[in-house]
C-alpha cells in the first residue's frame, strides 16, 4: 500500500467516526448517547420516549442537543439537511443529576410532554421555543427560566410557585395559555424577585393567580399598542420613531389565592395542583359518610351524598 492511500484511508476513517459520533446511535433503542455534560439519553423501544439522565454534579443537557434545525457544528439547518434523528419522539423524561437545560436545546422539536425533577433548576434561552405541541411540562423546581423559553409552544396552564427569575417574552405567542400561578417570593420587599413585565407579553393568559394580599395589577405587560412591537426595551413604533405605553393585564384578569398545607386555595375553595385549579377541580371539605347523612337528616334512605 502506498502512503497516499494509507493516509486516505486514515482520513476517510475519521471522516466516517465524526459522521456516527454525530448521527450517534439514536436509531437504535436502548442505547445510551451523549447530550452534554455528564448527560446521557437513550430511545424507548417504540420511538416515542426519550429519556435524559444526568450524573455528576453540574450535569446539563447542551445548548441545540435535539433540536433538528442545528448540526453537530451548531450551524442552522433547514429543509432535507434537517436533523431527523428525533422525529417521532412525543415524551421526553429528565432524570438524575440534570441541574440545568441549555439554549435552545429543543428547540422546534415536535415533542408533547416533558417531566423533569425538582433537580432542574435552569430552563435556558429559547430552550423549548418553537415546540409547537408541548402541551405539558412540570416546572416545580425550576428557579430560573430564561428569556423566550417556552416562545411558541402549546401550555395550557403553568405553575409557576418556585421560580424566582423569569425572563422577557417567555411565553411570546403560547395561544393556549390560559392559566398563570405566580409565586410568594416574586413580591419581596424591594419587589426585586426577577421576574419581568413583559414575562406574559403576547400571549393569551385569562387567569393569573396572585399571592393573597399583593397588588398584581399593572405589573405585567399582556400586549402592546396597535402598530408597536417590543423591541427589548419597550412598546416601538418604526412609523412614529417613539415608545408608547403598553397594555397591561386588567384586574378581571388577577384571581387572588393562598397556600395552605401545600394545596392552593381560591376564593374559599381547595385545590390539590395547579390542573386541578385550572380544571376547577376542587376539593370539597367534608364529605359526609351514609350514616353519617342519615343522621343528620333523621332519614333511614338517602339518594345523594353532599359536600360541604
């Protein structure tokens, strides 16, 4: 053999290593894969699950890890050049160590349900943006979510109750987005919690609930003024030049609430999570037994129970 086709044959080699080390062995159920540091996923046998689990301390899973518009280069990619390698997966479940998900790690991914432990404690820039059908994501140890993070997604209701940073427009465009819970720490003293006016801009909140006994109105930005557009400092019009003031959400819009033994409660009834209180799901306080019915209604036939 000569040392010019050795030395092709080396760097064809390579070439062929970095393309698998890319393309991993996603295709391939069960197997581990690398997604950042101290980060591993595997794919459920049917394509459906992918399951993300973290060792070490300082695990994160990597900025663009599964999102199919960047390559292994972080370069944008569109059209046939589209990274295919996680289509079809529809639940994605963090465990172990993962402390943080980086920018726009699954970004314009196609998944549906995220759960993620309390361990989570970052959700990075634009991490889930342009998720069009995540519908579901458990937040409740999350302290920080940065700016445009969930930007374009499906949430129909967000527990906010243990963050204590959000950033601009991070839920810029969330259509479905009906119901907010906002945390006791967001109003300290100094009212220096992080979280930002224009947090809700753009979407189409109906109830956002606040800590009993604080002033949520005017705090929070739900839209700016015809022919103005957020440009990171404020409501801006091209045509005028200048910054109007924007369109806050109205008191109608604020439902005030406590926590109580860890459930919340609104307006004098009990609710065991947040689905439940956007459902309307309450607890009801007392339910009587039978006999107890019975009893109290001196009957010896009884046909419905009440709550009281």
């Amino acid at each position: 053999m000569k040392y010019g086709q050795f030395i092709f044959i080396l760097m064809l080699g390579a070439a062929l290593g970095m393309a698998n080390a890319y393309a991993g062995t996603a295709g391939n159920a069960g197997v581990a894969n690398a997604c950042g540091t101290g980060c591993s996923y595997t794919i459920s046998e049917d394509g459906k699950t992918l399951t993300i689990t973290g060792t070490g301390t300082g695990a994160t899973v990597n900025q663009m890890a599964f999102s199919p518009n960047y390559d292994s280069r972080g370069y944008y990619v569109f059209g046939n050049k589209k990274d295919t390698r996680f289509d079809g997966i529809e639940n994605v479940v963090v465990t172990g160590t993962i402390s943080s998900i980086e920018r726009s790690a699954f970004y314009n991914n196609n998944i549906t349900s995220v759960t993620i432990p309390d361990f989570v404690k970052t959700i990075g820039n634009s991490a889930f943006s342009g998720a069009g059908n995540l519908i579901n994501i458990n937040l409740s140890g999350v302290e920080t979510i940065e700016n445009n993070a969930f930007y374009g997604t499906n949430l129909t209701s967000v527990d906010l109750t243990g963050v204590k940073t959000i950033g601009d427009t991070v839920f810029y465009g969330v259509a479905g987005l009906k119901d907010v819970l906002l945390p006791d720490s967001y109003f300290s003293e100094n009212d220096d919690s992080g979280i930002s006016e224009w947090a809700f801009l753009g979407s189409n909140i109906e109830k956002i609930y606040c800590p009993e006994g604080q002033n949520c109105t005017g705090r929070f930005v739900k839209a700016c003024q015809e022919g103005y557009y957020y440009d990171g400092d404020g409501c801006y019009s091209d045509d005028d030049d200048d910054y109007a003031n924007p369109v806050y959400f109205s008191q109608e819009s604020i439902i005030s609430y406590k926590i109580e033994n860890n459930q919340f409660n609104v307006g004098g009834k009990t609710y065991a999570s947040m689905a439940d209180l956007a459902a309307g799901n309450h607890i009801p306080k007392r339910i009587y037994t039978v006999d107890e019915a019975n009893a109290v209604a001196g009957k010896t036939n009884i046909f419905s129970i009440r709550y009281r």
